[in-house]
C-alpha cells in the first residue's frame, strides 16, 4: 500500500472540512441563505482552493502567501462556526466535530508555513 504525503493528507483534510461545513449549512435557516451559509461556504472552500493553488506556484513566496491566505480563511471559517452554534444553527456533536477538523488543518498549515519560513 503507497504511503499518503504530507500535502495530500493535509489535501484530504481540507477536502473533507469543506464537505462537512456544505453538509452542516444544508440545514441552517433559509432566511441566512445569503449571510452566513454563504459566507461559510465560502471561507470553507477557500482553505483547500488557496492552499492548492498556492501548492501549484513555482516560488516559494508566492505559495507561502496563498498557504497565508488559506490559513486565514480557516481563521474566518472557524468564527462563523462559533457563530452558528451559538445561534443554534448546528448541534454540538456537528460543531465539535468540524472544529476538531478545522484544529488538525490549522496545524498542520501553520507547520507548512513555519518550514518554509526556516
């Protein structure tokens, strides 16, 4: 059996939060179809996006400022997470289960960029 990557568990990672945050706002309220549930979407997707594209980049700073970008938009997506549990839009074991996801991804994407920085 061939041995995962780094990149490509971490890709995987990314590609399984974006699809548990889609499954999760499937059931928020209709009237925050064009706030949160987009918003959140959004920041979701941007994760695995930015860090793919910033991967597929030939110099260094280039990648480095889209894994930036990824990372923070993990940020954003993790406080409208928060968000939405506190208003009820997720139950708990949902939330806990995304947020433990988001916390690996942010990990993981902080050590990618702390060795490119060495």
């Amino acid at each position: 059996m061939e041995q995962k990557t780094y990149h490509e568990k971490l890709k995987q990672k990314m590609d399984q939060y974006a699809h548990l945050v889609y499954k999760a706002t499937k059931h928020f309220p209709q009237d925050e179809i064009y706030g949160v549930t987009s918003q959140l979407r959004r920041s979701a997707l941007s994760v695995i996006l930015n860090y793919i594209e910033g991967y597929a980049r030939q110099k260094d700073k280039v990648h480095r400022h889209f894994l930036e970008i990824s990372y923070g938009s993990l940020q954003e997506s993790k406080y409208l997470l928060e968000f939405s549990f506190k208003e009820r839009y997720l139950l708990e074991k949902d939330y806990q289960l995304i947020i433990d996801l988001s916390n690996e991804i942010g990990a993981m994407l902080w050590g990618v960029m702390k060795k490119m920085s060495a």
